[in-house]
C-alpha cells in the first residue's frame, strides 16, 4: 500500500484527506512537527485513523468528539506509566465508555446507542490495545534498576589479611554464584507474571471480538 502522506493526503472513508486537514488535527492536538518528530507522527495517525471510523459509523460531531475523548483519555492513561498497566486501562475504558450509553443523569449519559458503543469497542480493542506495548515503548522512558544495599546494625567489614587473597577470590565466586541464582529465579518469576496477565488479556479480546448477539425477543414490537 503507497505512503498516502507522499501524496499530501490521507484515506478517509473512500475519499483522501487533504494535507491542510491533517494539519488542521495537528494543530488541534498540540503537535508539534509529526515529519519531524515520531511520537507527533504516531499521534497524528492515530486519530486520522479515528476519525475515518467515527465517519464510516455515521457518528454526529457530539459522538465523534467524545470518541476521540475517549482515546486520547485512554492514550494518557498508558503513557503515564513505564510500568505494564494493560488491565488497569482496559478496565478504565470500558467503564468510561458505558458511562455514555446510559442515561443517569448526573452520572452517565445516553450518547452512543447500543450497537455503536460495542463498535467502538470493538474498534479500540482491535487498535490500541492491540498495539499497546508499541505505544507503552514508544511514549515512556526505559527503566534500569540499580540496587544498592544497605544493612543496618552490622559491623563494619574488617580487611582479609594479604595472605587470605585466596579465601577472598573464593567467598567472591559464591557470591556471584548464589547473586546469578537469585535473579535468575526473579526473572522467571516476573515472566510467569507477565505471561499469566498476557493471557488473561487475550481471554479478554477473545471474549470481545465474539459477534454480539441480541436477546431473543429484544426489539420486538408487542402484538395485541
């Protein structure tokens, strides 16, 4: 598929979207420079691509606006850790997004009908969250731990003699050794995590992309 950027424009809905339009979002959205700058770009093409959905679903400027809201909600609330929060922000965004499908007043409000609220479901789970560890990497710093330990009430390490170099090289060996088997240990445990909460994310998406399918009798007129 060409670069539509190459052209000026962008696809929206069958159609193109011209360059001054795109420019017009960026301006909107506060970027900066996207030819320039990755994350802008990343940005940039994230709501377009928002957009041309909010317009193929037929959605009102009221809809299409807190769609967007909705997103860039979520975005923040990805990017505003470096640690992995994949279910704290799925779980934020639903319960966002069904405040707009039920009137409640002053709670919740009935925006979006049924049918539209599962689409745009549908459509951030099969975009961003799919998507949601490049847009963790590419917005978060990268994390490095330096431990330093520090033990309180012992004494002072006393200085080994220069004739027990020997016993020295050797009690530093099994440190290493016994170090190198702790995190490894660590290690294996923070990936059985990992992938544990990868699969309930998974059993989650599977759940979600399932056709939706309405109650038997539901929308049916009442015959007398």
């Amino acid at each position: 598929m060409p670069n539509s950027r190459a052209c000026g424009a962008s696809v929206w809905g069958g159609s193109l979207i011209p360059s001054s339009l795109l420019r017009v979002l960026a301006e909107l959205l506060g970027l900066g420079s996207p030819e320039q700058s990755l994350r802008d770009a990343i940005i940039l093409d994230l709501f377009s691509h928002a957009l041309i959905f909010c317009r193929q679903q037929g959605f009102s400027l009221e809809q299409t606006s807190t769609a967007c809201a909705l997103l860039q909600d979520l975005h923040k609330a990805c990017v505003a850790t470096p640690l992995g929060n994949v279910e704290e922000c799925y779980r934020y965004f639903t319960s966002v997004l069904f405040c707009h499908g039920v009137r409640r007043p002053p709670f919740s409000i009935n925006l979006f009908r049924e049918e539209q609220l599962l689409a745009l479901a549908d459509y951030v789970v099969n975009t961003y969250f799919r998507h949601f560890k490049l847009y963790k990497y590419v917005f978060t710093p990268q994390v490095r731990l330096d431990l330093s330990l520090t033990y309180i009430g012992l004494q002072p390490p006393e200085l080994w003699p220069e004739d027990e170099t020997g016993q020295v090289s050797i009690l530093r060996a099994y440190i290493k050794t016994q170090m190198s088997k702790e995190l490894g240990q660590l290690q294996q445990l923070i990936e059985e995590r990992l992938k544990a909460s990868e699969e309930r994310l998974n059993s989650k998406l599977t759940i979600l992309e399932q056709p939706f399918q309405l109650p038997p009798g539901k929308g049916k007129n009442k015959t007398k």
